[in-house]
C-alpha cells in the first residue's frame, strides 16, 4: 500500500470531522494523476462539507474519467450553492456517461 492509499484509507476509517491539517493534503490530491486517488477524495468530500469542497467537487465534475466525474457529482449533492445545481444539472442532460448523468439527477 502505498503513503497516499494509506493516507486514504486512514481519512475514510476516521469516522469524525476532518481537520484543516486533514483537508488541505485531501484537497491536494485533487489534482493527482492516478484518477482512483482523484475519484477516492471525491468520495471523501461528501462527508466534509466546507466551501471549498464544494470548488474541488465542482472541479472534479470536469475530470477527464468518468469514474471522478461519477463521484464527484455523487458527492455534490452536498452542495449549496446555485452554480452546482447548475452544473449537475447540465451534466445530467449532456454528460456522456450515463452514470454520471443519473448521479446527477439524483444529487439534484
């Protein structure tokens, strides 16, 4: 397993509300190569809403796989503001993919 899997796997077993010194490496990984650590934080966030959760769900609903772009717009369905339902609303008519399109609808 490698640092960053047991990075992920610690976060996912804590079962509380993450840290700031938590967040910031998760908000990292964002931007990892490896869509499975790119698609794991996206998992994660639903559980820790903050603002800019909120912006990393939103960015991750553009991922190139489709499987961070499923996640992410599971996910949004903690969010708050009027772009995101926008944004899951477009994805639910447009997206190539029709899982990301029924978690869309769903997280409406």
């Amino acid at each position: 397993m490698t640092q960053i899997e047991a990075f992920l796997t610690r976060l996912e077993k804590a079962r509380r509300r993450l840290t700031a010194k938590e967040m910031e490496p998760l908000y990292a990984l964002a931007f990892y190569p490896d869509a499975l650590v790119r698609s794991d934080v996206a998992a994660l966030l639903v559980d820790h809403y903050e603002e800019k959760s909120e912006e990393v769900l939103l960015r991750l609903s553009h991922d190139a796989d489709s499987l961070v772009r499923t996640d992410a717009v599971d996910s949004l369905c903690i969010g708050r503001r009027e772009t995101t339902l926008e944004r899951l609303i477009h994805l639910a008519e447009h997206d190539p993919e029709y899982t990301v399109r029924g978690f869309a609808v769903h997280s409406a």
